[in-house]
C-alpha cells in the first residue's frame, strides 16, 4: 500500500510528446510534473510563482464564484472578473423596470454605489496538502468497498477534527484518481460580495443560443465584483463599514494582445470530466445515452421554440429554461460528434489492448487480468437499466413540467406520513413558494403538447418491464396520445395557480386526497414507484460495482504505465491547464483562425433581435474606429480560442500568458470539442476566451466607468514594438510572475 501511495506522487513521469497541453493539473504538484513541459512551451514564471504557500502567488489571484464557477482578482482593491453568465443571477436580481441592468448594463462609478448581493460568496484556497497516507491508513487491497469506505470515513473524520486551522479557514478534503489520493484544501471564503459593472445582456449574452458552443463567436462575457473584508481584511458578513479587500496577488493585465502558438494557461475550478472511463462506457454515451436524451429534447425544444416564435409573451416566460434545456441538448450533440469524429472508442480499444498486453506479459500484474472484461460484462448488465433511467430522467423529471410538480407535490403525502402535521406544514410552505416560482413560466397548453409527444416517446423507447403496470393498456384505451394529453390536463388541478394554491391552502386530510385521486398525481407516482423499484435498485447496484472496479483500473493503470503522466479527473478544486493560441479544422475544408474581431459582431447584427442586437454606442465606436489603446492594427479583438483543457466550472478563468498577465476570460468550448470531458483532442478542443482587450475597451470606451481602469496594472510584457526602455533598448521580459512596471518603460503608441 504505502508503495501505492509512494507511486502516485513521485513516480510519475514526465513523456512531453505524448499528452501536451492535456490535463487538468494540481498547481501544488506543477514543480514535480508540469514545469519543464510549460518552460518548453513558452512559459517564463516558474511552478512557484504560480502556486506559492510562502509568498503571494497567481493562486491568491484565484476565486471560486458563487461555488459554480471561477472569478479572478484584477486590482489591489479586491476587483474581481468573472462571466456575464457567471454573475446573470446577481445582475437579475438588482434589475427592475427602472433599472433594468440586464437590457442597459451597469457600472458603478465610485465603490459607494457598488451594489450588495445577499448569499454570493467567493473562495480563495491558501494551501492544498497530500494526505494520501492519512486516509488510507488501515486500507488493505483485500478490503471490500463497504469495509475500505468506512475505514476511510473514520480516518477522515478524524483529519478533520484534528486539522489545524485558523478561525477563519475551513477544510475541503476531496477523493482523486477514483478514491486512491486524497488531497485537502484549506480555504478562505468572503461573504461580502457586491456588483461593479456588467455590460448589457446585448453584449453579455451576444449569441445567446445561436452562437452557445460555437466558433467564430462574438460574446463579452464578463461581469465585474468586488470583495469586501472586514478592517483586518478577514471574512465579515455584509457591513457598510467593512472595506475592499487587499489580496495576496492580484493579475496584471497584458495590453500585447495574442498571436498563434502564443502560450496560454487557464486557471479555475473545472467541475467534473471522466478521463479514464473504458471504451465500453464511452461505446455506451455514444451510441445509446446521449441519443436517447437527444431524442427527448428534440421533441421537447421543436415545441418550446414553435410557441416562443409566435407569442411573445411566451418568448418571455421560456427563455431562460429553453436556454437551460438547449444548452446541455446542443452540448451532448457536438459530444457525440466529437467523440465520433476522433474515434475515440477506438483510441481507447488501442490502449485497452497494450494494457491486456502488458498484464499478460507481467506475472506481478495478473491480478489485473480481469478488470476490462469485468467491465465489459457491468456495461452490459447496466445498460438497459441505464437507458431507462436517461429516458425516465427527462421525460418524467425534466421535460414534461407537470409530472415534475407532481412528483413534488407527491413528497406532502409521505411527509404527512412520517413526520406528521408540523413537517406537513414545513414541507407545504416550502412547496408552495416553490410554485409560486413556477407558474409565472408555465404554459399548460404547450406543456400538454410536450406530454403528448413523450408519453408517445415512452412507450415506443423504453422496455415495457420498465414501464408501469397497466400503462401502455391505459394509453392504447385512449386511442392516441393527444386524447390522454387533454384528458390528463383537463382534470388536474395542478395545471391551474389559483387551484393548486387554494387546495394546498386546505387541511392536511382534505390535501391528501385531493394528491391521491388527481389524475396527474397518481400517474406521477406511477412513475416514480417504477422508476425507484425497477430501475434504479438494479441500477445503483450495477453502478457501484462499476465505481470499485475504476478505483482498481485507476491503481492498475498507474502500476502498469509508470512512465505515464497521469492527471486527475476534475472534481470542483483548483486546477491548471496549459496549452496555445490555436486555430482548428473542424471538418474538410473548413478551417478557423483563432481571433475575431468587432467586424464579426456588427456582421452578425440584426437590429432589435434579442440574440444579435448591438448597442447604438457600441455602433457608434465602431464606425469611427474609437478603440482608444486597446485596439491591434485598427481592429477591436473579441475573442481568442486556446487548446487549454476546460470543462463546466471554468466559466470565468482567467486566460494567463507566459509571464503571469491576464490575457483573456474563459467562457465556453467549441461544439465539436466537447467531448474533451471524456476524451482530449488536440486537433478538436479549443476553449473560447473574451480578449482582455475587449473588456477594457468595453469599460473604458463604452461605459466610461475610468474609475476601474485607474485601478487596475495594464502592462506590455513582450518587449516588442509597444513600447521601450529610457536608453532606447527592449528591456526583456522579467523571468517572474512580476511584470514589467509601467514607470520602467516608455510606452509607443501605435498610430
């Protein structure tokens, strides 16, 4: 064991050729395995300037957003830029029809007028330890899973009793490589958050579903906050009297704009990916569990976008869940594509056989001789209950609204049932202002429309074992599906706001009845019962052997190859990737450059559309060229793309380049790339940024709001024709994270 463990710290090792630019990498780790890799490819900080425990380093730069996405430190004044998307909740929130920030922006010209956001928090992670050896203390290979899960919640619990830690720090310990490491972040989190500056959603959101996971995309994402401390620049709940926070580190921001090949690092919290998964798992997503959820929401967003085409009022109250249900719908599209078009199943059979390969040859590893046929069995055995779940997932729990709410309102009876008449009347207020929510966004009719379609799509797709008793015999009895679809809808009493909230108004007893005899209810409870008994038993069952069997093929692999550079799956901790300024060719004869400009944006403008509006001031700077010093050859850059490895959760990373300046804002991947959640490409994964350069011109030019430039360290780090040394010699870039300050250099302007 303590061989294992010895293992997946230090007998990693490097092979450049064979996974560049790949990974999302532990900064704490980036000496050991990253460094001379990241030299090589242009970078000239050192892994200390990027992690440090003992001097402000680009890791106290860095902050969880809000627990979903990743912000970044641009002023000594706690100035912070994350997505437009990022900060949308908080953006709504201050919006009204006097002020409606979303439509015209907003941007805060003195710290005074910075607005508060109640509940917003971010997160700063002052050091990350290795405490392998202390959770698997105790753990044997011959442990089942219960056995190793429990001896290793004791020994964490205890870690986390015994950890010193100052008042205001917490602990966040988190598994990696499939539960054989085990790393802890000690963390800082600030409860004072308030809103700077946000563009207009016309700039924000450019694109909006269009444009969402494609390339040439036009979008300035970005949304600016500020940290707030209390006078000795700790944690403190909201007070007019706490003060900008004064971080470790903040970023410069480079003015030198990119170039192809040109190195770029993204820095963040990335959300989850699945790497290491056999090539029977990804043979499954491919070809039967992303078509299926496909299926459902073709049929689903062919409805919505029908109704929101020909009623605005419709347009209005769908908006934000078409979005929501698109996003993961053209998401899992441009999945399979990817996954498709860089034979990624095959990829992994290749490597799949060289490790049958070496076991085989390997006496030491025939205890490994298994594990891909064990695999191929479990697949197997989990794939009926898999798709059913995927089917029952969206019909019944997303994309049918009304069997959602019935489902919930199911929960008051078992409520009633165990808890009584005071968790009855807990769980009733909750639910009820839950509703009040939800039916300002709710069309019966066209939800109608939708069941109608998937109860169709239910009986046609999913094994009849897997259905409830009586159902399919209960749809023929209609004679089509439209018929049960108007009949279902016409006497619930769920359909209607003013019904639902009366009945559940009632006494529990009165309640109970009205759920168990409502027509909508019950088929709701059919449902879940079939879905919970039939599917989901067999499914978790197959599904935890599946998860001991990676915790094995993840040892196995880093025993077989120990020459490989393994990196560990992203699980919502901090987190490196490195890569370069890249175009891509998606297809034949189609091939992208990696910048666009302000050109594509008014190429791309239809006047009053809420997708691709554009500002009258933003049309006025762009006809007269007014891009102040942020503009490159008489052109406003947008967005650039990078070959950085980037999933969910590195919405808002700050795009780095060699010498530690901010270069750009990571918001989203190209459609075609993906895929890189389960398999990393090189010639299909891109993550697209805003160019830095835009959001300046944005603030500057655009907004006016000067007062945030003044704050902030704008550099020229290349040496180049931007700017030069007194003695009219290029003074070379410094070899450390700091840059080159600006009272050095006489700067040239270009024009």
């Amino acid at each position: 064991m303590k061989k294992l463990i010895l293992s997946l710290t230090f007998l990693i090792v490097l092979r450049f050729a064979a996974i560049a630019v790949e990974g999302m990498w532990l900064p704490l780790l980036l000496g050991l395995l990253n460094e001379t890799e990241m030299k090589s490819m242009g970078m000239k900080m050192s892994a200390e300037d990027i992690y440090s425990v003992n001097k402000g380093s680009l890791k106290d730069a860095i902050v969880q957003f809000g627990g979903g996405c990743t912000g970044e430190i641009i002023s000594p004044k706690g100035l912070l830029l994350t997505n437009h998307h990022c900060g949308y909740g908080q953006i709504q929130s201050h919006s009204t029809l006097e002020h409606n920030y979303l439509e015209d922006g907003f941007w805060a010209k003195t710290m005074d007028a910075e607005l508060p956001n109640p509940g917003l928090t971010v997160t700063l992670i002052s050091r990350i330890e290795d405490i392998t050896n202390m959770v698997l203390n105790g753990v044997t290979d011959k442990m089942d899973k219960r056995t190793r899960q429990s001896t290793i919640d004791k020994n964490l619990d205890e870690i986390r009793k015994s950890w010193k830690k100052e008042a205001y720090e917490d602990i966040l310990i988190r598994p990696f490589f499939h539960g054989n490491q085990y790393f802890l972040f000690v963390t800082v989190t600030y409860r004072d958050i308030r809103l700077v500056g946000t563009p207009p959603s016309s700039i924000g959101k450019f694109g909006a579903d269009t444009d969402n996971w494609v390339w040439p995309r036009h979008t300035g994402d970005f949304s600016m906050f500020r940290i707030y401390a209390g006078k000795d620049n700790l944690p403190a709940d909201y007070s007019k009297d706490n003060v900008p926070y004064q971080p470790k580190h903040f970023l410069p921001i480079s003015l030198d704009g990119v170039r192809e090949g040109d190195f770029t690092m993204v820095f963040g919290f990335p959300g989850r990916t699945n790497e290491y998964l056999p090539s029977y798992a990804i043979e499954q997503i491919v070809d039967v569990l992303d078509p299926a959820k496909i299926a459902v929401r073709d049929k689903t967003l062919a409805i919505w976008n029908a109704a929101m085409r020909s009623d605005a009022q419709v347009k209005i109250q769908y908006a934000s869940k078409q979005a929501s249900l698109a996003n993961a719908w053209k998401k899992w599209q441009g999945e399979v594509l990817g996954l498709t078009q860089t034979k990624a199943v095959d990829k992994k059979q290749k490597f799949e056989a060289k490790f049958k390969a070496t076991v085989a040859a390997t006496p030491a590893f025939k205890k490994y001789a298994n594990i891909l046929s064990d695999f191929q069995q479990l697949y197997a055995d989990i794939a009926p209950y898999a798709e059913a779940k995927d089917y029952y997932d969206e019909i019944t729990f997303r994309n049918v609204e009304l069997l959602r709410i019935a489902s919930q309102v199911n929960r008051l009876v078992k409520t009633y049932e165990n808890e009584g008449e005071a968790g009855f009347d807990n769980f009733n207020k909750r639910l009820q202002a839950y509703l009040d929510g939800f039916y300002k966004n709710y069309s019966p009719a066209i939800d109608q429309e939708v069941f109608g379609e998937l109860m169709q799509m239910m009986v046609e797709k999913v094994d009849k074992a897997y259905l409830p008793e009586g159902f399919i015999k209960k749809t023929a009895e209609y004679g089509n599906y439209e018929l049960m679809a108007k009949d279902v809808y016409q006497k619930t009493w769920l359909t209607d706001a003013k019904a639902a909230m009366t009945m559940l108004s009632k006494s529990p007893n009165d309640v109970m009845i009205a759920i168990q005899t409502d027509p909508a209810c019950q088929l709701a409870s059919a449902f879940d019962q079939t879905y919970n008994e039939k599917i989901m038993v067999k499914y978790n069952e197959y599904n935890e052997q599946i998860d001991e069997l990676q915790q094995v093929y993840m040892k196995a692999l880093m025993e077989v190859f120990p020459n490989e550079k393994f990196y560990p799956d992203a699980n919502g901790t901090l987190r490196v990737s490195y890569g370069r300024v890249q175009g891509y060719q998606p297809r034949d004869a189609v091939s992208y450059s990696n910048t666009t400009y302000l050109d594509g944006v008014m190429e791309k403008y239809v006047p009053g559309d809420y997708e691709f509006d554009v500002p009258a001031k933003l049309q006025e700077l762009y006809k007269a060229r007014d891009y102040g010093k942020y503009g490159e050859s008489g052109r406003m850059p947008v967005c650039f793309i990078g070959s950085n490895h980037t999933t969910g959760g590195n919405s808002g990373s700050p795009a780095i380049d060699a010498y530690g300046n901010l270069i750009g804002l990571n918001f989203d991947r190209v459609w075609e790339g993906t895929m890189s959640d389960y398999n990393y490409d090189l010639s299909l994964c891109r993550n697209i940024m805003v160019d830095i350069r835009y959001v300046l011109f944005l603030v500057d030019k655009f907004a006016g709001a000067t007062n945030l430039i003044e704050e902030m360290k704008l550099v020229h780090p290349k040496g180049d024709v931007r700017y030069k040394t007194p003695n009219s010699q290029k003074q070379k870039p410094d070899s450390t994270i700091k840059s080159i300050k600006p009272d050095k250099i006489e700067k040239i302007e270009k024009q």
